[in-house]
C-alpha cells in the first residue's frame, strides 16, 4: 500500500569547526536551500518539515524546531522534530520517507543539524549525574573500551584503524564539503597522533563540527521536473535496544544485525556485499568500520578488518565505504545520520563529483546512536523499487 | 562531591547544575541589529513585501523568504501592544524590581519586540503606552544592551 | 574608535539552570547500601540476572526488579580504555583506566576507574577489588568508592568473559 | 487512509513532585496500557516523547527505554516534543503500511528544575531567551491581548478554572482538582497581571502511554476502539511580536485538515495550561457551547510537560471507549503561547 518515496533534492553546508558567519537558522538554513535548489523547488512547494538533532545542550536551546520554523519555511505547515541520539539524521529521513510512503504529503523537506561550537561536545554529551562518579570521559571513553573488546576478540591486526583513517581522510578529499581535508594525513601521521582513549588515537577519531544536511523527497507523482533522476527508496529499517542488560553483544549488537536483515529483506537484497555497490556508515572512531562490516553483514564475525586491509572498503576497492570521507571526517553529530543517507542518495544519482563510485546503483545508508542501541537504514536505488 | 544530599521519603536528592557560556555566532542580519544596539540604536529590516521586523528577522516569517537586504531605523520610542506584571522577577530577569514584559511596537516597525518596562506600578501600564528605551551606558553589541524601556512621560 | 566600528558577530548568552536531581527509589537504595560499604545488586524476577548499579527494573524482559542481592567488591576488568585526555567532568589524573568491571555475582559491567596499576599493566580478565573511602567518610554516592585496585588473584581466561562483551 | 484506532490508554498519577526515576514511573504505566490491549509484544513500532531539558539530562530517553520492552530489539523512534506528535508519528507509520500497532508513550519531570525559567531556553536564543521571559509571564501576555479583544474578564477566566477543578475532582489523576469559589479565586493576587495562580497550571511530573492498533487489529483488541478520524498538526511563527495571540490559527488550520467541524462534538480535550487559551482554542475550533469541554479537568489541573497532550488523546479517546461519546476532538500544544498545535478527531464507529 506504500506510496513509492523519491529522493529529489540533497544539499549539506561546508563542515568545519566553527561557522562564525551565520546563526543557528543560517545555518540549516544553507542545506535546506541547497536541497530546494537542487530539486528545482521552492519554499513554498514544501508541505511539510522534518527536522532532527541530537542533544539541545549542544546550542542550549530546548526544542530549537520551534524557534526554527521561520527559517525553514514552516510556518502554517506541520513541523516534526526527531530525536535518537546519532543515528537521528537518519531516523529523521525515515520519517520523513513515511509521510510520503503512507501518501500524507507529496513533498517534504527533512533537515539535520549540529552547531557544537556553540558549546562543547564533550560537556554535552556527559553532563555530570549527581551522586554518580563520572568515569567516562565523552563518547571517545565509552566506545574505546567497546574497541578493545573487538580488537581482543577479532584478533584484527594494530594498525586495522590507522588504515580506515587513511582511507577515510584520502576520500575526504574528493569531498568539498569535508570537514578535515588534509593531505598530510598518512599513515605515519596517524600512527603518531596521540593516544587520547588508548587503543584511539586522536586521528582515528572523528572531528566536532558544525553544518547541516537536508533532502526534499517527493512522491513519484510530485517529482519535480528533473535536473537530474532522482534516487529511490527500496527500503528504511529502525531497531533500538536498551543501553545496558545482561547478555548484551556491545560489540556486534543485535540491534544492528536485525536492522540490517530487514532493510536487506525488504529491498530484496540476499548477499548485501555483492548486491550494494557503496555503503555509507557511521564510524565516529575508524575501529568501528571493520565491526560494522560483520554487524551489517558484510563480513563474518571475526572477519570484518579484512575488509579494510585488503582494500574491499577503499574507492576502487568491491565494497567502497565512507567514500564521502565519513563521519570521520565531518560530525555535525545530528547531521552525520543525515549525512550517511544523503551521501547514498548522492551516489546512486551520480551526483557524488570526485568520490563518486563509478555506475552504483544500489547504496546503503546506516547511521546508529546511544550506546551502540539505536540503528536506522536505508537501502536507496537508481531504479523504481 | 556533591553538598546538600537529601533523603526524600527513601529517596535521594541533590543539586544538580546545567551551566555553560555559550557563545552564539549570530550571522549578518542579527549582526547588523547588535551592532546597531552597541552604537545606541534600533534597526529593523525590510522584507520582500516591505513589511519592517522588529527585531529582524532573518526569513520572512508570512513567507519563509529571506529577508530584504535593507535595514531601516526605527523608533526609538514605540507603543505597547500588549503587557504583562512580574511582582517578583527572577534572577537572571532584566530588573531586580517589579517590572512589566511587554510587545513594543517601534515607531516604523510592522512588528513587535519583547522586553522589560520599567514602569515602577502596574498602575501605570496600560496597552497603548508609549514607551522609550533605557540605553545602558556600556554596550557590548547584546539585547541587553537596552537595560529596559521606560514610559516615553516620566 | 576603529575597534568601536567592528561589526558585532558573536553574543555571549551564559546559561546556568539549577535543578534538584532525584536518584529515584532502586538507585537510591543502592546508594545508602554504598553509604554502608556495600554493594546492592538486583535480580530480576523473570531472566534471574543481577542487575548492578540497579535501576528499578530489568530491560530485557520489562519487569520492575525488587530482590536485592550483595555483591562482592571484587570482579574481573571484562575490558577498557586508557584515558589520555582530560575531560571537565573527571578530576582523576591521566592517564587513567576507565575499566568495565564485572563484579563477582554480577550480570552486567560495572563502570569504574583503576588506579595503584601502571596502566599498561591493565589488561582484560585481571581480577580486581574496589578501594572505598575511610569507614568514617563513607557516604550514599559513588564517590564512596575511590577506584579499583589490582586484587592479585589470577587472571581470568578471556573465554570466560567473552559473553560478557 | 487505513482505520486506526487508540485501543487503551494509561497515564501515573500527575505529582507535584515525583521521586521515581522515569523508568520507575513510567513501566507500570506502559505495562497497564499494554495489558488492556490485550496485544502481545512486540508491538510493530513503538515512538515516544519527551525533552531532555526538563529535568537538566541529556538522553533522558535513552534510559526510558528500558520500560518499553525494547528486547528483543524494537523498530522506535523518538520526538523531542510531546507525546501527542509521537503519536502522529506511529500513525504515520501505520498509515504507510509498515505496521500494524504501535506503542506510544510519553513522560516529563518538570519538578526538578524551575520550569517557567527552563522553559525560556525555548525561546530565539539571540534576542528572546537572553532576557529570561518565563513561560507564565509570555502567556499572560497573550491573555491580555485576548482580554482586551474580547473583552472578556478576569471573572470569566476563573469560571473556567472553577469548572476545570470540578471536573478535575472525578479525575485520580490530577494535581489540583475541588470545589472552588470564584470570589475567593479573584481576591487573590496576580501573579503576572492579569492571570491569578488559577489561571496556570501546576506545576507536575507525569507519564502517559497509549497503544494504536489498525483494522481488524483494533477491533479484536477493544470494544469501542477510539478510531482517528483525522489528525494534523500546525506551526506559526516563533516570534510572539509577529503573530496575533489572541486567535490561534495553527489550531484553526489543523482543525480544518483534520475534519473537527465536519459533525457534532460530544466531547474536547484542550491542551490549554491556561485559562484563556482554552477559549481561544475553543474558538479555533469552532467549538459550541454544547461541547463539553475538558471532562478530565485539562491541563489546568494537570500539566506535565512532554505528556499532557498525549493525555489530552488518552482522555478523549477514553470517552469513546467507555461509550460516553461518539466523536471527540482532542488537542495538543507546544511552545510559547500556543506556537505549535495538533488536533486530533475521534469516533466510535
């Protein structure tokens, strides 16, 4: 009964540390134009606004939609705000698909932020709990232990994360949108960066950014007059898990593998390294490519830094991932979902310039959030589903 | 360590504190109506249609188009269009004493502004009064930067 | 004068909002059995595992946990990370191990700190025992227990650990 | 559009000050609504509401998950605004074929922080929030616009708080509920001219949750399933000096979208924490005087954030469920006087 879902229009800002020539709405402001341009739309075409970011801390501003709605052109429209922590960006999208799919509205813009140089992501993210003793230091704190844990386990070779780095970095710079673009960053470099939550180092390690990304998907009857075919949804898929129980694979958490067998399922996809032509992941520290490899399947469990070290993941490589350079490379944290299911979208429209995977037709989208919990997907295509 | 622990019926309490200085960037329409409060003066901005907000905006908000890049001068006095009392201001609140917040349009503005009227006695309130704006002395480019307005007769 | 003429293009807007936190009532009871030098875990009714710190309920199977169990002090380190980096919420000198400990009776890593170890001895199965404040310090919040030491008993096999992870 | 039907509701009482932490009151609550439906986990999607800000925590959400039910893992979602749009969100999901029920629930604890001031950091960051306005003040300001439009009184804002806290006293769950006299009521001072203590809300801390089950699912789960008839919701502009206060046309459009006039209301329930914005609403919606309005006694005398519109759905479709009305129209908000609004109509049949 599903309405097909087109994706007609992409737009994100430059990434970068610190954007001190706009506001908050500037900011979002810029990728959502550029998605209107690209979809040869105009604000008033919109039916209805999707928006997402991860915590209001981060701009210390509680429920920042409400203040954004003029600037997204929103005003007499109906306006959601989405919250799951990192995988929102893509979370945000999938609602946004669903309002289309279930025939709502015709065409919806989605939107994804993070300005995290108004404040700091470190404090955001961990904001001291009363008669609690603080013992993990930021994100980085909490996921290196989870790193460790499959370094141990996998028996992945040391320098497994310094290569995804060099990978990630090399592609950024195909990418003009990319937060770190340094050619200098080698092997050597990395390898030397400092340990800041030892076994990640600190080029192993994604940037704090500020940008935004945003998409206008359409019905297939309200397909504008196309500057370029647009991309198709085949398939979303959400899964979370709680934070902390018994038995819990922290590592290669089942919320994730269950995502990835229903997204496959529903796109009709039975071997996802064969049948996916580019796959972008959410790897906020570079261990967690190869662990996301076995997680989504890619790889058998144990078998996943393989990839990376013979090159499956690289550009030219049989399973190019992060060819955007990642969130390694540019994490404006509630837009980095986004990002990740943008940045799909991109490449099975050819639109990808530089990092553009040659002839893909099917592509991956993945972002995740919390304690490794919160999963969202999306399995795009250049043909109708 | 954490002072000031309670127990609540079985239940454990404390103080718990949000606190951080954020730092805004406020891009070039805002730019332009701080800067202009640090110079003591009050700007508003035209959009498309001609209609001048107050403060500017940075997208028409009838529209969702971006903003004229034309700047006018308003007020500086202007008319309350609707206003409530605050017998007890808080701390972070404009003035220590009882003060008014009210909707002030600015002579040449279509729309309104919020702040803080220091009227002394709500007696003195009403909708229609005119008001002027209280200019700190050291300004720093912040909506602060009008300590209050005050009524346009005192 | 030049520097009166500068566009303005940041505001300062300090936020500071004070609330009262509640622990609520499971963590609460945990935090008085640290006040007494003991570690409060929960069972939960349906799956049997214990639950530490405890929350008032077992995620898995959605069912409100009421049977206290005590832990042991000591446990394995299950993994880890060296803290090389200074974060504005920990006062504990760097580097540091921020360690997953499983506590002997326990069903789910307890998150801790390791100190009296040169970190690069911390390792993934070292058994290890907590190290409180003074009797006479001891108080209902976690900073009762001052961070993990080495126990000296022998390792535990990483097999053993391994679901754990 | 599929038929979709709100099976069961439940909510925890509304304190003043609740102790547990959000899992504590939230599972029972999820629990009461999960067993009246009779449908067995896992339920096909499940979405939930609520802010961070509140209670000063960021991921405060994550940790409510733990009373859902979430393993083995569950496709969810969350809004960071109230209950009443996480709700919007299942239906969509529902509507576009990908489930067949859903869970929704939502809760707030507003009791640990000052909430009028928390609720400034709502506000434009760069020329509202920096000068602390506080919720009550802002809405004061827009009963006084309405006042003088109207040329209402203070007297006929204070009948509505006297009905509201009648009503409210069959209600087990409400904060403030009695009979209270509307002289004693008006001899009391204001607290932020023109509204009187009885005018705003209290205060509270609360949880809600509410089970969706389309077609033959619903009719199988509940007697007299509450079925959406409509359900839109609408946004204005943020700045309180760019928008008329004393109409609410957000309410008005989503009204329109979700077909409220188009037969007889037996029963609303308004998302109105004050006493004025309940008539402007009413006016919104065309709402006669043969509506009975707010039965439950509203979020005049029960207001937890993130929940109290989700509650207004719950009550409303509660109506339909125990037979007392046909059709109700309930309604919730959000952001400074009434910014954001959804309406949301309900049948029995």
């Amino acid at each position: 009964m599903a309405e097909r879902c087109a994706i007609v229009g992409i737009g994100q800002t430059h990434h970068t540390a610190r954007r001190d020539d706009v506001s908050i709405a500037g900011l979002v402001r810029e990728a959502a134009t550029r998605a209107l341009d690209d979809a040869g739309l105009d604000w008033p075409d919109v039916d209805a606004v999707v928006i997402g970011k991860a915590p209001d801390m981060f701009e210390g501003v509680m429920m920042p939609e409400l203040y954004l709605a003029d600037a997204l052109g929103a005003v007499g429209k109906p306006m959601l705000r989405v919250h799951t922590a990192g995988s929102v960006g893509g979370s945000t999208a999938i609602v946004a698909a669903s309002l289309v799919q279930a025939g709502i509205h015709e065409r919806v813009l989605t939107v994804a932020f993070e300005k995290q140089s108004e404040s700091n992501a470190m404090w955001a993210l961990t904001v001291k709990t009363p008669l609690q003793s603080a013992v993990v230091a930021g994100a980085g704190g909490y996921f290196a232990p989870l790193v460790r844990g499959y370094m141990r386990r996998s028996g992945a070779p040391d320098d497994t994360g310094i290569r995804v780095a060099v990978k990630d970095r090399a592609n950024a710079l195909k990418n003009p949108y990319a937060h770190i673009r340094d050619p200098n960053l080698t092997f050597d470099a990395i390898a030397g960066s400092p340990m800041l939550w030892d076994p990640i180092r600190f080029h192993e390690t994604c940037p704090s950014s500020d940008g935004a990304c945003a998409m206008v998907l359409t019905s297939e009857r309200a397909i504008p007059k196309p500057k370029l075919a647009p991309a198709w949804i085949h398939a979303t898929a959400m899964r979370s898990e709680p934070t902390q129980f018994a038995g819990q694979e922290k590592i290669n958490p089942v919320s994730g593998r269950m995502c990835a067998k229903d997204v496959y399922s529903k796109a009709g996809i039975a071997n996802p390294r064969k049948q996916i032509d580019v796959a972008e992941i959410y790897v906020p520290f570079s261990w967690f490519e190869p662990m996301w490899m076995e997680n989504l399947g890619f790889a058998e469990e144990g078998q996943g830094w393989k990839m990376t070290y013979e090159g499956a993941t690289a550009l030219g490589g049989d399973m190019p991932v992060n060819c955007s350079g990642g969130v390694l490379s540019s994490n404006p944290i509630g837009a980095s979902g986004m990002l990740r299911f943008a940045e799909a979208a991109m490449q099975v429209r050819g639109q990808a310039g530089e990092h553009q995977v040659d002839g893909a037709r099917i592509a991956l989208g993945h972002a995740y959030g919390g304690g490794s919990q919160f999963f969202s997907m999306w399995i795009v295509g250049s043909a109708k589903p | 360590m954490s002072q000031d622990v309670r127990d609540e019926n079985g239940v454990l309490t404390a103080p718990h504190v949000l606190e951080y200085p954020y730092r805004r960037s406020v891009g070039p329409v805002l730019g332009r109506f701080f800067t202009a409060l640090r110079d003591g003066k009050l700007i508003g901005v035209a959009t498309q249609q001609g209609r001048v907000l107050v403060p500017p905006a940075e997208y028409d908000p009838e529209t969702g188009a971006a903003v004229a890049d034309r700047f006018v001068d308003v007020g500086p006095g202007g008319v309350v269009t609707t206003w409530s009392w605050v017998p007890r201001p808080r701390a972070k609140q404009p003035l220590g004493r009882p003060f008014a917040w009210a909707l002030i349009r600015l002579d040449g503005a279509d729309t309104a502004l919020l702040h803080a009227v220091d009227a002394g006695d709500p007696s003195r309130m009403r909708t229609g009064l005119r008001v002027v704006p209280r200019w700190r002395a050291e300004r720093v480019g912040h909506i602060a930067d009008i300590e209050c307005f005050t009524p346009e007769n005192a | 004068m030049t520097e009166e003429r500068k566009p303005v293009t940041n505001i300062k807007t300090p936020m500071r909002l004070e609330f009262r936190y509640s622990a609520g009532e499971a963590t609460s009871r945990f935090l008085r059995g640290i006040g007494q030098g003991k570690i409060l875990g929960q069972r939960c009714p349906s799956c049997r595992k214990v639950y530490v710190p405890p929350r008032g309920s077992c995620p898995r199977c959605a069912v409100p946990t009421a049977e206290e169990v005590e832990l042991s002090d000591k446990g394995t380190i299950t993994t880890f990370a060296i803290v090389r980096v200074p974060s504005e919420n920990i006062d504990v000198p760097l580097p540091f191990a921020s360690v997953h400990v499983l506590l002997d009776g326990a069903d789910i890593p307890f998150f801790s700190v390791v100190q009296e170890c040169p970190v690069d001895e911390i390792r993934i199965g070292m058994r290890v025992e907590a190290v409180w404040v003074p009797k006479q310090e001891l108080a209902s919040t976690l900073a009762s227990i001052r961070y993990f030491q080495p126990s000296g008993e022998p390792d535990v096999p990483f097999e053993k650990l391994a679901e754990h992870l | 559009m599929r038929d979709v039907a709100i099976v069961s509701f439940a909510q925890a009482p509304n304190r003043r000050r609740e102790l547990r932490n959000e899992v504590e009151i939230l599972m029972p609550v999820v629990q009461e609504a999960v067993a009246r439906s009779g449908i067995e986990r896992p339920f096909d999607f499940t979405c939930s509401g609520s802010s961070d800000f509140l209670q000063g925590q960021p991921f405060a959400f994550v940790i409510a998950l733990d009373a859902a039910g979430a393993w083995p893992p569950i496709p969810e979602s969350h809004v960071e605004m109230d209950g009443a749009w996480a709700l919007y969100e299942a239906w969509v999901k529902i509507q576009s074929g990908q489930a067949e029920t859903a869970l929704v629930y939502a809760f707030g604890k507003s009791s640990p922080g000052d909430l009028p001031e928390v609720l400034a950091t709502q506000l434009d960051p760069y020329v509202l929030a920096p000068l602390w306005p506080d919720a009550v003040s802002l809405a004061a300001l827009q009963a006084r616009a309405w006042m003088e439009k109207t040329g209402a009184t203070a007297r006929d804002l204070a009948a509505i708080a006297v009905r509201s806290r009648r009503d409210a006293k069959s209600n087990p769950n409400a904060t403030v509920s009695g009979d209270a006299e509307i002289e004693k009521l008006l001899a009391a001072p204001a607290i932020a001219d023109p509204l009187r203590a009885h005018d705003c809300p209290p205060v509270c801390d609360g949880a809600a949750a509410i089970v969706l089950a389309a077609g033959e699912r619903a009719r199988k789960a509940c007697a007299r399933p509450a079925w959406i008839r409509g359900i839109d919701h609408r946004i204005e502009p943020h700045s309180l000096g760019a928008r008329d206060l004393s109409v609410s046309v957000s309410t008005q459009l989503a009204g329109e979208k979700a077909g409220a006039g188009r037969g007889a209301v037996d029963v609303a329930e308004l998302h109105a924490p004050f006493t004025h914005q309940e008539a402007i609403l009413r006016e919104a919606l065309g709402l006669g005087e043969g509506v009975r309005v707010n039965p439950s006694g509203g979020a005049l005398c029960a207001n937890p954030m993130m929940t109290a519109g989700l509650i207004r759905i719950g009550e409303a479709a509660s109506r339909i469920m125990d037979g007392s009305a046909r059709r109700a129209v309930a309604h919730a908000t959000s952001g400074p006087c009434l910014q954001q609004n959804l309406v949301c109509v309900l049948e029995g049949a």
